[in-house]
C-alpha cells in the first residue's frame, strides 16, 4: 500500500469503512486534521471538522454574511422592552453571555447592554442566573452607578417588589398632603 496523501480516493473497505462507497481524503483547513469523506457528499459537506466545524458559526460555514459586514447592518444596537440590546461577535470576550444553554443561533448574538456593562466593569463573564438590577427603574440608564448585581432571580423580585411598594406610599402620601392642603385653605 502506497503513502497516503490528501486528495487520494479510495474505496470505504480500503481504508477501514464497511461499505464499498469511494471517499476522498481531506485535510480541515483550520487545524489540519486528516479526515475521510465520502465522495457524494464532498460538495455539500464543509471540509472543516468536526471540532472546528462546531466552533465556527452555521451561518458563517453556510456562506451567509453576518455582523457589520451585512448590507442590513444598523450599528449593533437594539432596543427591545425598554431595553437595551448589543450584538456581539463570536470572537467577542462576553459572547458566552449571548447564549441560554439552549440557544441555537448561528453567527453573532445579543446581550442586553446593563448586563455588558456590569460584566465589563468586574472583568468577567456574568452567571445566567446573575441578574443587573436597574436601581432608579430606567431600562436604557446603563450607567454602572445605576446599575446593581444581585446574585438569583428571586432577590431581583423582592427588590422590584420593594421599589415599587415604596413608590406607591410615596405618591398616596403626595396625595394625602395635597387634600390636607385643601382643607387647610377653607
């Protein structure tokens, strides 16, 4: 048996595959890793491999544009329920913070600003379950003065809760001074 070279064809039983199909030797581009892929799929398949594959976004094997390079491209910035949304590149520090451990998007991803911001200022990546409290109730103020990291979701509901309680005696307590006003004045 002769020396294998990238590019070379054989037959799957030749080198080890139980099917008579021909396959081609190619090499991943990226790492340089050697793999065999069957003929009748060369053109279709991407000639990264496995590994390289999964690190490289769906969109970008697929030949889609993505990210500033797309003719839609509006600067990387969205508002979506008041808040504000960042679009990160997959080469991008704080990309992981774009994922739920079930998300399946392809190229580039959003993260809402405050919690890129909070992360920016501790230096790492925020937990999922970390959440940025908004101290004065704006949800595009992403000053980090405004902004408050509490460590569960639950403890973000009993501050909401609290802020929102206080805001209610402040204005029933508005109220109240103001009809005292009018009965001071007959």
């Amino acid at each position: 048996m002769g020396k294998i070279k990238v590019g070379m064809k054989k037959r799957g039983y030749e080198i080890g595959i139980k099917d008579g199909h021909k396959y081609t030797l190619v090499i991943c581009p990226k790492c340089g890793k050697e793999r065999w892929i069957q003929e009748r799929l060369l053109s279709r398949l991407t000639r990264l491999c496995r590994k390289c594959s999964n690190v490289t976004s769906g969109l970008e094997r697929r030949g889609h544009i993505i990210g500033a390079k797309h003719s839609s491209w509006k600067g990387g910035r969205k508002i979506s329920y008041g808040y504000v949304l960042i679009w990160l590149d997959p080469s991008d520090f704080f990309y992981p913070m774009t994922h739920s451990p079930t998300s399946t998007n392809g190229g580039g991803a959003y993260v809402g600003e405050h919690r890129l911001v909070m992360a920016k200022h501790l230096k790492r990546c925020l937990l999922p379950w970390e959440v940025v409290h908004h101290k004065n109730g704006i949800k595009d103020d992403n000053r980090i003065e405004n902004l408050e990291l509490l460590p569960a979701p639950y403890k973000h509901t009993a501050v909401t809760l609290l802020v929102n309680y206080i805001h209610k005696l402040e204005k029933e307590n508005q109220e109240l001074k103001t009809e005292l006003r009018k009965f001071r004045d007959v």
